[in-house]
C-alpha cells in the first residue's frame, strides 16, 4: 500500500478530494495531513476522514528536524502540496527527491512564484487578459513553482470572467485531475 502525506495552508478542499479518492483504494492511502495553520479548515476536514492531522511552526519546518522526523516515521510514498503556501526546505526536498509534488492554479510558467497563490493568480490571469488558464501539476524544488511539470489541465477565460468565475472553473480541473495524476504517479 502506497502512502501518501499532504501539505495544507487552508481550507483543504484538494485533500479532502484526495482523501476520499484513496479511501477505497487498494493501491494507496493518505496517512496524514500537515498543515502550518493551526486554525485550518483542513485539519476538521482530515479528522471527519479519520486521517491523521497536525500542525506546525515555522521553526519546526525549517530550522528543526520536527517536521522531517514526522515524515521520515511515515515513510511517504509521495508528498503532496494541496494549498501549502510555504517554500519547502532543501533538506527536506533533498530526503525526499522526487516525491514532492504541488497543484498551481496556472499554467506555469505563467503566474508562478511567491506570492502567486489563489485569488492572487486568478486576478493577475483576468488583468493580463488572457484567453485560457488551468493547472500545473509539478514537482517541488528549491524554488517557487520551478520543478519539473507532470501535467497541465487548461479551461478558456472569457473576456467577461471575473477572477472568481476563474477560481470556479480552476477548482474544477483541480478536483477532476489532481486525484488520477496522483494515482498514476503512484503506480509507477
């Protein structure tokens, strides 16, 4: 059984959908749920899925080995970033090469980097004028948005969308494909 640990900053509707994909499974399971906000909607979300939930400080994830001792116990198969918007360490990245991913809600390299999350990157879409948008589903470097693309999933933007009307039809593709690319990268 493959096991799969997942990052959350917020409201956790991305692992919610990847918790309740995996709950059937025979392949994988998701064992865990991190989170650096301790007053994240991911953490009531994780509990009524009966998996695993825990929040950390900052200090705990970068200058300690709180966090990386967490996940060397777990043993992940694949960490995934659902909304988690910290850089994650080197020396973590590097215990763990190859098995972090992230969802963006752009399509990199358009719109990536700090502070390019949520309403943020839908706006700067809907400023920018363009005609179509989506995700990147990619792996997690050193730096912002940077690794490597596994997949990308692409919906118009109309000329009349607001950056909410694109949130909704990003969250779409997100819930639609997030759950199967996981799922194939842990066939592997």
């Amino acid at each position: 059984m493959k096991r799969v640990v997942i990052f959350a900053s917020g409201s956790g509707t991305n692992a919610e959908n990847l918790i309740k994909f995996f709950q059937n499974s025979d392949n994988a399971s998701v064992i865990q749920v991190l989170t650096n906000n301790p007053h994240a909607k991911v953490l009531e979300r994780a509990k009524k899925l009966k998996v695993s939930a825990l929040s950390f400080n900052r200090m705990s994830f970068t200058q300690t080995n709180d966090v990386l001792n967490i996940l060397k116990a777990n043993k992940p198969d694949l960490i995934i970033l659902a909304g988690f918007l910290w850089k994650f360490p080197e020396f973590i990245l590097n215990e763990f090469e190859n098995k972090v991913i992230n969802v963006h809600p752009a399509l990199l390299p358009k719109f990536g980097g700090k502070g390019m999350y949520g309403m943020n990157v839908h706006k700067a879409v809907v400023e920018n004028k363009e005609t179509e948008t989506g995700i990147t589903i990619h792996y997690v470097n050193e730096n912002y948005d940077e690794g490597a693309t596994i997949f990308q999933a692409k919906c118009d933007v109309l000329p009349e969308d607001t950056a909410e009307e694109v949130a909704v039809k990003i969250h779409k593709l997100e819930m639609e494909h997030f759950p199967k690319v996981v799922e194939k990268l842990l066939n592997k």
